[in-house]
C-alpha cells in the first residue's frame, strides 16, 4: 500500500514521498518541512533555535532576510514564504487530492530548475533525483492533457 499519482508522477512508498518532499524543500532553500503548519509535531525537533535564508511575505524583489525560529513560533505559517510554485506540492496531501494541470506545470519548471543544484552523493540523493525527474514528467504530461495530477 502506498500513494500512486496519476500520469506516472510518482508510485511508491509514503514514507519515501515525504523524504523526497523533505529534499525538495531543503534544496529549495526553504525551511525543514517539519517546523511548517502542517507538518509540525511530526518529527519537529526539540528545543529548537533554527535559522535561514527567506524571502517572506512578497514577491520577487523582496530582499532575502535571515529569518529565525524558536519553538515558540512554531509552527512557521505557508503564507510567511516567497510565493514559489513547490508550496502547492509541499503543502499537499499525500494521500488524496489533485493539483492542477496549471500548477502541476509550474511546479515541473521549479523541479527542473532544482535538478541543476540536486546533489548525486549518495545512493539515496540519486534515487531522490530520479523521483523527481519521473514527478516531472507526470506534471509535464498532466498538464499537456490540460487535466490534473490526482493522489490517489
């Protein structure tokens, strides 16, 4: 049993979903998936100081600020981030719902950009990279058909 997305996106594991979401987001440079609403109390780490780079709140001009969290203000609210189109995928359920032929394909634009910086390391970043790439193509093939990506 596992989470199958239309199109050939992606057919395995949960577990290996949400690491493969978990590297995205750290590639990605946005905070560790387990200190975001909806994520916290998962896996969120204890007595927590942790800091990074973000562009909260705006749009593409906005200069990056050093943004710091305690435990206090967990959890960090999606809206505090940059508009980035991998928000509609990290956000998402992992079990059931849909994105759409829209997002999907600006979601495959942001994954390509992500493979250029996608480290080969380890057996496991490999693997995570052919997981994204195959997501790529579900995204790309999804949004060709003008339907969306379903998480069955």
């Amino acid at each position: 049993m596992g989470l199958t997305c239309s199109y050939g996106a992606y057919d395995g594991g949960y577990s290996l979903f949400n690491h493969w979401r978990r590297r995205v987001a750290q590639i990605a440079g946005l905070p560790p998936l387990e200190f975001m609403e909806g994520w916290y109390g998962f896996g969120a780490y204890k007595n927590l100081s942790y800091a990074f780079t973000a562009r909260c709140g705006g749009n593409e001009e906005d200069i990056p600020t050093l943004v710091a969290f305690s435990e206090a203000s967990l959890p960090i609210k999606w809206e505090c981030l940059k508009p980035d189109p991998l928000l509609y995928l990290l956000n998402h359920s992992d079990c059931d719902g849909e994105i759409t032929a829209k997002r999907s394909s600006r979601i495959a634009d942001r994954l390509e950009e992500l493979l250029l910086l996608w480290p080969e390391d380890t057996d496991m970043s490999k693997r995570l990279k052919l997981i994204t790439v195959q997501f790529i193509k579900g995204c790309r093939e999804a949004a060709a058909e003008g339907k969306p990506l379903l998480f069955i």
